[in-house]
C-alpha cells in the first residue's frame, strides 16, 4: 500500500492496484505513438558527412584537395559520436577540404588496403594523395583541429 500511496493510487476500497492496471490501453497506444513520432522527426542541424563509395574514395585522395576520411560504420557508437566532430570541420573547412565517411563493414577490402584496425580510424591525406595523419578511436574537436594545423590544413 506504501507503493501505491506514492503514485497517488490508492482509493478507498481499492487494493494492490498497479499503475498499469490502471493506465487505458488507449493511454498507452497515444504514448507509444507520440514517442514514436518525436523520434522520427530529424534533429535540425548540420548537414550530415557524406559517405563515400570505394570509386569516390579512390577518386577523392590525391584529387587536388586536403581530405579527411573516417572509416567506420553506421552502428558503431564511437563513430556516432565523431559525427558533430566531422560535420563541424566540413562547415569551417568547406571551401578547402573534402569530409567523407567511409563504411568498412560494406567494404572490408578496401579498409584492409588501408590498414584500418579499429573503428573508428580517421585518416588525413594532403592534396598529392598521401597519408600525412592517422587516429584511432573519437578524436576529439579540439585535438583533432591542433593536428590538423600541425599538418598546414588550416
């Protein structure tokens, strides 16, 4: 009755009432549609990093352009968490570097010939196509932009 009495259940006569004893199932049919809909609605925000296919990849490195490539995959939590990191450096970077994902687990060739061990794996190539940086694991806005000037992308 202690229970109850903190939800504010208890009425006379009434015992070992739950909650969802009382919740409708209409009541819970409108909360689920209404979580539902609140998270299929897309955040507002940057646009996303593009991805890039094995042809595009090959294409972007060495195409005249600094590019920032991260090798990861779509369900890996750290990769998700680079996102804003990546979208940012495509904002102030846009003009002058190209920013792509890049998923290994679609094309794990291509992320052998890479050398790409961990997710996510970020990888910096200068405008003549060669490896100038390599990080491992969510690298964070801060540190990534400092190395980045160490290597003349800014």
């Amino acid at each position: 009755m202690r229970r109850l009495r903190q939800f504010g259940c208890e009425a006379p006569g009434v015992r070992n009432v739950k909650v969802f004893d009382v919740l409708s199932p209409a009541l819970v049919f409108s909360l689920v549609a209404a979580t539902a809909a609140t998270a299929a609605q897309p955040a507002a925000g940057p646009a996303p990093v593009a991805a890039a296919t094995p042809h595009e990849l090959s294409s972007l490195i060495g195409g005249g352009r600094w590019r920032i490539v991260e090798f990861g995959g779509e369900a890996c939590i750290p990769c998700q968490a680079m996102q804003p990191t990546l979208q940012e450096l495509q904002r102030l970077l846009d003009d002058r570097v190209a920013v792509r994902n890049f998923g290994i687990q679609q094309h794990p060739q291509v992320a052998r010939a890479h050398k790409i061990m961990v997710m996510p794996t970020q990888l910096v190539f200068n405008p003549k196509g060669e490896e100038v940086l390599r990080h491992m694991g969510v690298f964070p806005f801060d540190e990534f932009c400092k190395a980045l000037a160490e290597k003349g992308v800014f």
